[in-house]
C-alpha cells in the first residue's frame, strides 16, 4: 500500500506538531505561527506530514489532529491537482484506513478532506472511495457507519452531481448504490445517521435525478415517517425536504397535499424556532409554484392566525435591543452594511429585481419576517378574500393601547403592511380610516412601533398620493408627509432608518406634489443631517438624491439652495479620497446636479475636479498602492464617473470649459478599457453624454473610443457583459449623430454585431434591443451609402424592434436613418413594407415636421415602385385599424 511507501522524519514531524500545538495557544501571534507552516509548505511532502497527524497522530490532542486536518483541506484545495501522484495516493489511503476513527471531531475532518479531494478530482480518478464507503455503510460498528455517512453527505451537499455521474470500470452510478442505503438510515435509531442520510437525499432534490424520481416514493414514506421525530434538527430537515419539492417538482406532493398542509401547519408552530422557520418558507413556495389556492382555501382561517401569531416580536429578537439604541450612540464599523449599487444605464428603465424592498422587515430573515413576506404572498393569491379573516384580528391588536401590548399592537400594523398591495382593492374604501389610524402610531411611545409604521405607510404610498385632489385627500398627504419628516427626526436609529426609507418611497410616487413643500422638508432633512450617525446618513443622501430626482428643476432656487449645498460641500469636503463614506454622498451630488441643470454651475468645479482626482488616484493604485496613498478600489471610479455623467447631462454645453483642461478625454478612454465590467459600463454612459454636450474633446482619442466600443458589440462580449454592451451601442449612436461621416470606418463592424442582437430578441434585454435598433438607424442617417446594402439582411427584424421603442428623439433618428436608407437603396426594403409600415404604424405622435414629409416621400414611393396587386397585398396584410391609421396620415 501507499501508506508503506512514504514515512515522515521525526524531526520535521516533531517541529510540524509543535507549530500546530502553539498555533492554538490563544496569546500567539497566529500570523507568525502561519508564516512558519507555509514555510514548511514548500516541502512536497509537507501535505503528507499534514495527513499523518491527521490519520495516526494518536499521541497529538485531537485539537492539534483537526488543525492539521482543516490546513491539508486548504492546501488540497490549492494544490491537489499539482501533487505527485505518489503522494496523492498516499493521502487517499490515509484517509479511507481513518474513516471509522473512534473520535467523532477526526472523523468529521476526514470527511471534509475526502470530499475536497473528489472536489478536485473527482470520483473517476479515486472510485476505491465509494467500495470503502460502501463497506463502512454496511458494518456494525458504529464509528464506522457514521464515519462513512460523514464523508458521503459532506460528498452530497459539495458536489452532489458526482454521485451521478458514469465512473469508469463501475457498472452503476454511485447513487443507484448509495441512495436505497441513505433511505434505510432514516429509521435509524440514532439521530446523527437519521439527520445525514436525509440531509444527504435532501441535496439532489434541486436537480432531481432519476434514482431519485424512482425512488419518490420511498423518500416521501420516508419523510412522513420523520415528520414527528424528536429531534428538532430531523424535523428541520423534513419541513426543508417539502419545501424543495413543492418548489421543484410539486407534482409528487400533490396526492399527498392536504395533510403535507396539515403537517405544516403544526409545524409552523413547532416549538423549536428553526423548524418553525423552515416549515414557514413552505407557504410561499406554494404559491410561487402557482398549485391550485383551492388547496389551501379551507386552511386560511387557521393559516392567518398560525401567521399572525407568528408576527409578534420573539422574547429574544436581537431587534429588541437593536431598537433601544439613540442617535448619540457613534456607530460601529459592523452596523454598516455592504452597499450594493448599479452602475449607470442608459436605455430602457432599469429595474434590479433583487433590490432589498425595506428596512424594517428584511434586514435578517427570522420567523416574524418569513411569517409577513408568507401573507403577503397570500394577499397576491387570495387577495381580498382573506380580509374578513384578517381584519378581526388586526383591529382587536390595534385597540389594545396598554404598554404591556406593544408587540401585539406592531404586529397588527406589520399586517397591515404586508397586505397592502395584494388586498388593495378592499382596503382602499376604507384608506382614509386606515391612514388616520397609523399617522397617530407614528408617535407611538415603543421605537419598533413606530419604525414599522413607517414602512407600512409607504407601503400605501401610491395610494396615498392619488387621494390628493380628492376630498380629504390633501389633508391626509399633508398628515403622513409631516408625519415621517417628524420621524426622520426621531432620536431613536431603527426609526431614523425606517422614516427615510418610507419618505425616499413616498418622493418616489408624489413626485410634482412635493414641489410646494420643498421649505419645509428641506428643512427637515438639513436637521438631520446634523443629527445622522453614519449608517443613517446614506439613507438620508438617498432621500435627498431621491427629492432632486423628484422636484427637478424646482430645486434651482436660491432659497432652496442655501439650505441644501452648504452642508453637503462640507462633509463633500471633511470625507478623505478613500473614505467609502463618500460612495453615496457621490450619489446624490449626481441626482441633484440633474436636477439643477445649468443651476449646478456654482458648484460643478470642484466636484468635477475631485472626481478627476478619484479616478486618477485609483487608476495609479490599480498598479501602486503604496505611491497612489490608498488602497485600490473600483467603486471610486464607478462612483465618480457616474457623477460625471450626471454633471454632463445636467450642465450640458456649460461643462466645455471644465472637460478641456482637464484631461478627461484619455482617463475615460482608460475606463472604457478596464477589466471591470461595471466600470467600463460607466464609462461607456459617461462617453455617450460627452458625445451630446461637447464631442468636441473626444476628437483626439475618437478612433480608439469607437474601436474599443464596437468591441463591447462582439457576441461573446455581449453574451456574460450585458449593460457594458447597451452603453457602449448607446453611446456609439450618440457619438454618430454629432461626427457624422467620421464614425465611417466602424460602421460596418457595429452592423455586423448589432444584427445578430436585434435578431435574438428572447436572448436580451428590452433597452439593449432598443439602443442596437436605434444605433442602427443612426448609423444608416449618417453613413446610408455604408449601410443601405446591407439592408435586406436586417430590415425585418429592424422594423420589428423599432415597433418597441417609445416615442422620442432617438427613435426619430433611427427613422432618419430608414428613409436615407431607403433613398440610397430602395430595392433593400422592397420585400419588408409590411413591418416597415408596422413600424411607421408605432409612432403616437411625430413631432419633426421633416420627418414626417420623409416618411411620407418613403410610403408613396413604394406605392409607386409596387402599383397594382402587390402594393394591395401588403395592405391588406396591416390590420384594419393600422391601414386606416397610415391612411388617414399619409394619404396612402
């Protein structure tokens, strides 16, 4: 065997254990300790020393044999593939001889390693693995079996579509052998076998392979079988299994579906929280696996209450000490959460569909929050058919206004929230009574209390704004406004958080409502910009970003201004260049410099300049940090090019004179050839807007801007960097339109590139569909003689994606493009007058007088070219209402 070939000496044995033995002494320098193993690491055979301990170190403390097992899994995982076969095989048969270890923590170590090397491996290169486990299964000595059922179900839950697959020299794959065997063990008298042999099967459920589909049946008797076992852990397990499956292949659940609903149910109130927790996810699979509601009609009585009780704050929620907190309390490094932001987009409006909806619900998922987010899916399916059920209950927490009762009472309005859209249409009727019970909970005495009915105001928010006009209407916007600006002021962090976060959603849907209380609510903010600790001065940037995006250009008053610049240039000015802080002060310089427009002037110079320097310190910490003085990090570059972009759109032509000493031009086209997409994807947006003010200054680098852009175009390009492509395809037409016959010598690359998108319409998304169509047509209105040729190729497929594209400017372009097209070469658009007038047929409304003549010359042309029969056909071929429509406009 390959345990008789190698043999470790003494003495590097000796130094490797007591190295380990001092790496776990609590005073020591660990890094020290590390430096010294990865020294002995460059010895080949230091991964042997590592397995010996592991393995035959009996004399070592089990403590010191699991730290030489957890270093072997990291190096294994580095090195495995490099090793020497012979010492390869030399760990394999270590670890197999060691699987029934008679220390539990060894053969738990074994089993991590093991499945590290099938990891790496895989099984066809070591399938003496699966006859050791196999035989380990089988025996009766305890430590042996559990060993085995160790490796296996760390085996299933790392990679489990090994177990499926065809193992040379094996007549069956693994898991035909081992799936009937993990069945067995689910009657297993000992908990730790029952809890991995289901935790093992639980794993392919998400990929359903046919042993297991043959043996559904089996696995469901299984299941019920454990359904009130007394281990919690095994309970969590089944109530996990029901729920895959109703996510992946609910059919099989289907006969059984009453009581699986049964068995929820009661296990939705399971004393163990995580169990309850688990069984809880279940009722918005079953939704979203759309199963007939029928199945669930008779349970919702039952259901609402089981969920309701489950809203109430838990003695032991961390959110109750959370909430005591007061804005004199700095914050912790740890209470600021990673920021996740989208980089600039241009096109059709983006939405991230993944964006965290609020504050006050799921900020960390427990039982309350599963609980809400469950009724509210309910409320989508059953809509108001569950409001009879609900309301009872929710008014008699309501009315309860001791002290003792608060929980109760914050569960009653977490309801309300959470059914505010998909029980809409009854509870509008009755809005103005809701409304005027919640504003008053605003000032409740409890912080969590009035936290969530912050969130369950916005929640109403559409609603709330189009009362306005109605009777009572005013007043109740005038109430919930002032109320949440008394919020935003609250002493209490969690209401702080919860007030903004409701405000920005309110901004969001008043939008013109706002303009005439824009004193008071900047008022409001600038307190509180002076009161903010840090985690809550993001949220407040965003609200203020959020106004400006909301008012526009009513912003632009000197009034208004003196309030709202003063504080924000000066913490614009105290924030260091690698203070990450400045991330989503950046933001919202961006909306308000929109927002202002040529307004921003007074203000634009020395943030245009910082943003400059931003990007040149990273660009230089990029390859030196030591030189650069901070440590390299792109989001300051994303962050200040998207500003710049925002300063561009808003300033226009003003920006000439700070874009021509500033060098931009070849810093930007650096940025457009970063390694990072979400970079280049900025870059990009920001090239398009200088393209529109002041193309002027990408003369110099214009050749190398268009190159690199069109590369953006290409199909693998496209295929794993969507938005870098839509900028690029934007920013390229917008760089046409303003060079005209200079964009010439890439024209016939980014048509090449730009039909294969228009023609997989299924395969991207709507605004890179309508920047290649609308790209395509600019390119044809400057360069016609360059691409009407090419016009019989695409002007199908083109005139389909232009029939997608909202009225305005861009789209005009892309028809200016169509008629030149069409007069260089009419014959290309010959056989497709059916979606070019399908096409035409899409505008509302043409606003160029010109374009609309050019379009009119266009249609009576080929009616000319095609008299007779064929011109007939293809009228006839628009649907009624479309040939009168191009009838009653152009005269055709």
């Amino acid at each position: 065997m390959a345990s008789q070939v190698w043999n470790p000496q003494e003495g590097g044995l000796n130094e490797i254990c007591a190295l380990l033995q001092e790496y776990r002494t609590p005073s020591v320098d660990q890094n020290r300790i590390l430096q010294r193993l990865q020294r002995c690491g460059q010895f080949p055979d230091f991964n042997n020393y590592l397995t010996f301990i592991l393995c035959r170190g009996e004399g070592q403390s089990v403590e010191v044999r699991q730290v030489a097992g957890l270093l072997l899994k990291n190096n294994l995982k580095a090195q495995y593939r490099s090793l020497m076969t012979v010492y390869q095989q030399y760990i394999k048969a270590e670890l197999l001889l060691c699987l029934g270890a008679p220390d539990k923590c060894i053969r738990a170590t074994i089993g991590i390693v093991i499945s590290v090397i099938i990891q790496e491996g895989r099984v066809r290169s070591w399938p003496e693995v699966l006859d050791a486990l196999l035989q380990c299964l089988e025996s009766n000595d305890y430590s042996h079996v559990e060993g085995a059922l160790d490796a296996l179900s760390k085996i299933c839950e790392d990679i489990p579509e090994e177990l499926d697959a065809d193992v040379p020299g094996i007549p069956e794959r693994p898991i035909n052998v081992f799936l009937p065997r993990l069945l067995k063990f689910f009657s297993s008298p000992h908990v730790s076998l029952r809890k991995m042999a289901l935790s093992s099967v639980n794993q392919f459920i998400i990929f359903m392979p046919k042993a297991l589909i043959l043996n559904m049946d089996s696995y469901l008797q299984g299941l019920f079988a454990l359904a009130n076992d007394s281990a919690a852990e095994v309970r969590k397990l089944v109530c996990s299994a029901l729920v895959q499956l109703v996510e992946i292949q609910a059919s099989v659940l289907q006969p059984h579906m009453r009581n699986i609903i049964e068995y929820m149910l009661q296990a939705n109130q399971d004393k163990d929280d995580e169990v309850a927790l688990e069984s809880c996810e279940f009722w918005t699979a079953f939704c979203e696996a759309r199963l007939p509601p029928e199945l669930l009609r008779d349970f919702l009585p039952r259901l609402t209450g089981v969920l309701l009780a489950n809203m109430v704050y838990a003695d032991d929620d961390d959110s109750l000490l959370d909430a005591e907190e007061d804005d004199s309390v700095p914050d912790r490094d740890q209470d600021l959460k990673p920021r996740f932001r989208q980089p600039r987009m241009h096109g059709a409006e983006y939405e991230d569909e993944d964006k965290e909806e609020d504050n006050g619900v799921i900020n960390s998922w427990n039982l309350r929050k599963c609980s809400a987010a469950g009724l509210d899916v309910f409320s989508n399916v059953f809509g108001d058919e569950i409001l009879p059920l609900l309301m009872p209950l929710v008014q008699s927490k309501l009315s309860c206004a001791v002290d003792g009762a608060w929980k109760e009472r914050e569960a009653a309005v977490l309801v309300l929230g959470a059914i505010a859209e998909g029980c809409i249409n009854g509870l509008v009727p009755h809005l103005p009574q809701i409304i005027a019970f919640l504003v008053p909970l605003l000032e409740d005495k409890f912080p969590l209390v009035r936290s969530i009915t912050c969130w369950t105001l916005s929640r109403y928010s559409r609603w709330i704004v189009q009362a306005v006009g109605e009777p009572g209407g005013d007043g109740q916007f005038n109430n919930v406004l002032t109320g949440l600006l008394r919020r935003i002021l609250d002493n209490n962090k969690r209401v702080q958080e919860a007030a903004c976060s409701a405000f920005a959603t309110l901004e969001e849907e008043a939008a013109d409502e706002l303009a005439s209380r824009l004193d008071l609510i900047l008022q409001h903010l600038m307190y509180a910009f002076g009161k903010y600790q840090r985690k809550n001065l993001r949220l407040l940037y965003d609200a203020i970003g959020t106004l400006a995006d909301a008012v526009g250009g009513e912003l632009n008053q000197p009034k208004y201004l003196e309030m709202l610049m003063p504080p924000l240039i000066t913490k614009w000015q105290q924030l260091a260049d690698s203070d990450r802080d400045l991330f989503p002060l950046l933001e919202c310089f961006a909306s308000i410099a929109q927002a202002l427009g040529p307004g921003f002037v007074h203000y634009a110079e020395p943030v245009f300049a910082r943003c400059i320097n931003l990007i040149r310190a990273q660009e230089v910490a990029k390859v030196d940090p030591g030189r650069a003085g901070v440590g390299y990090d792109k989001e300051f570059i994303v962050c200040s090019l998207d500003l710049l972009s925002s300063l561009v759109e808003g300033l226009g032509a003003n920006i000439d004179s700070l874009v021509g000493q500033s060098g931009l031009s070849g810093l930007l086209l650096k940025c457009c050839s970063d390694d990072a997409p979400d970079i280049r994807q900025s870059a990009f947006a920001l090239l398009g807007d200088l393209a529109k003010a002041c193309s002027l200054h990408l003369q110099s680098h214009l050749v190398e801007f268009l190159n690199v852009a069109a590369k953006q175009l290409e199909g693998s390009e496209v295929k794993d960097n969507v938005s870098v492509a839509n900028n690029a395809c934007w920013a390229i037409g917008e760089i046409a339109v303003k060079v005209g016959q200079q964009i010439s010598p890439v024209v016939i690359t980014v048509i090449t590139n730009l039909v294969p998108i228009i023609s997989n319409s299924e395969g991207h998304n709507k605004s890179l569909l309508e920047n290649s169509a609308i790209t395509l047509g600019r390119l044809g209105w400057v360069c016609p003689e360059l691409v009407a040729p090419h016009m019989e190729h695409f002007m199908q497929i083109w005139c389909h994606a232009l029939c997608q594209i909202r009225d305005d400017i861009e789209k005009e372009d892309a028809f200016r493009g169509l008629c030149a097209m069409v007069r260089v070469n009419p014959p290309g658009a010959a056989g497709c007058i059916v979606p070019m007038c399908q096409a035409i047929g899409s505008w509302h409304e043409i606003c160029s007088v010109d374009l609309q003549r050019d379009i009119c010359q266009v249609l009576h042309g080929y009616k000319q070219i095609l008299a007779g029969s064929t011109w007939e056909q293809c009228m006839l071929a628009l649907v009624p209402a479309l040939r009168e429509k191009l009838t009653k406009k152009y005269g055709i």
